[in-house]
C-alpha cells in the first residue's frame, strides 16, 4: 500500500493531479481500462470521498468516462477522436496566437522566458535519460510553453478549454500514435514558434502550430515523411 503524504487540504486536487500522471505518463493505464475508487483510496491510505471528487474532475477535463451501473473508465481515443480534438485545439489556440500578434502582447522577456523552456525541453529529448522519463519530461515542458502563450494572451476561457483539450489530446497520443523518435524534433519545433510571433508572421506561427501537434502522431508522420 502506498503511503502518500496528503493533506486534507485541497486533498481532491492533489488527488486528482496524481492520477492525472498516472494516466497520462506512467503507462500503468490502458484505454478501456476500468478506474476503481475503492483500489485509489486503498492505494493512497485516504477515505474515498476525495477520490470519488478527483475522478469527476478528471470526467469534467474528458480523462475518465462514466458509464452508469459500470463505473469509471480510461477513454477509448480513436484517431478520429484525436483529429477532432486537434482540430478544436488548433482553432482555439491560433486564435490566441493571432491576439498575442495583433495586440503586441509578448516582450523581450516572455521571448526568453520562452526560448528557456524550449531549451531544456529539447535538452532533455536529447539526454541519454530512459525513454519514458524523456517523454513525461518532454510533455511537462510542452504544456509550460504552451500555457505560457495561453495566459498571457489574457484569455482565461480559451485557456481552461485548451488546458482540457491538450490533456485529452496527449491521452489519445499516449495510448497508440506517440512517436518516440519525434520527441526531439516536435521540442526543436517550438524554437519556429517563437521566432514566428516575435516576426509577427501568424500565417507561419499557425503552420509551427500543427505542424507540431502532428508531429507525435505516427500515420501523419509517416505519411509525411
């Protein structure tokens, strides 16, 4: 039994981040694969009342499904699933490129703050480090730099909707398309990203974009190669 050190405060949040990872990084979770709130509390050495709260946030950000008189499930992305989450992602997230643009938004030092983060992520996807520890990195610094442009376009909407869909979108990936040897150029990528907003070029920031996205998906890629 694992021993996890919570408290009780905010302790669904803390749960629910737990298992976010679980989900999404650790590899201990398969699509259709049934979730049990008895075995997480078990697990945890907590109650099930902050568990059962946890697993209808992760519902709520498209992680888990519920089916009545079943219970709770990992999601079962299929590529056509994944294409309209791209799609969703892609329109929401190029039109807060456009706002960053248009509204001159990004400083000298948001650029360096951002080249830091592509720095070490694509430190990291070139680092002799086992290849699930380079991807649960990689992922973890995408998600900063993305989120990164989020907020600061000042859109709290778009960026709580494009938090939830890059959760879904990097769950569909996990499961069957990510392509490990991608990993480093889907990170070098991000450097085109920003010396397109810094050009202002939003034709070209929005080409990076999906040509980033796409990158970890395995038929694109190899259809495209």
């Amino acid at each position: 039994m694992e021993n996890r050190n919570f408290t009780h405060e905010s302790l669904s949040q803390k749960v629910a981040e737990f298992l976010r990872e679980e989900i999404l990084w650790s590899g201990k979770y398969h699509k259709g694969q049934h979730v049990e709130e008895s075995e997480i509390a078990e697990r945890l050495n907590i109650s099930r009342a902050p568990v059962r709260e946890a697993l209808r946030e992760l519902e709520n950000q498209g992680l888990l499904i519920y089916v009545p008189r079943k219970g709770t499930f990992i999601p079962n992305f299929d590529h056509d699933d994944m294409m309209e989450i791209l799609d969703i992602r892609y329109m929401i997230e190029s039109r807060v490129f456009e706002i960053l643009i248009k509204k001159d938004m990004l400083t000298e030092e948001d650029f360096s703050n951002l080249r830091k983060i592509v720095d070490d992520m694509v430190a990291s996807a070139r680092s002799d480090e086992p290849m699930e520890k380079k991807i649960s990195a990689f992922s973890e610094y995408d998600i900063t730099f993305h989120k990164y442009l989020w907020e600061t376009s000042g859109r709290k909407w778009s960026n709580r909707i494009l938090r939830d869909l890059y959760y879904q979108l990097r769950l569909a990936m996990t499961q069957d398309l990510i392509m490990e040897q991608n990993i480093e150029l889907s990170a070098v990528m991000h450097y085109d990203i920003i010396d397109s907003l810094k050009n202002k070029d939003l034709d070209r920031a929005k080409k990076m974009l999906v040509k980033h996205i796409l990158s970890l998906d395995r038929e694109y890629s190899d259809n495209n190669s």
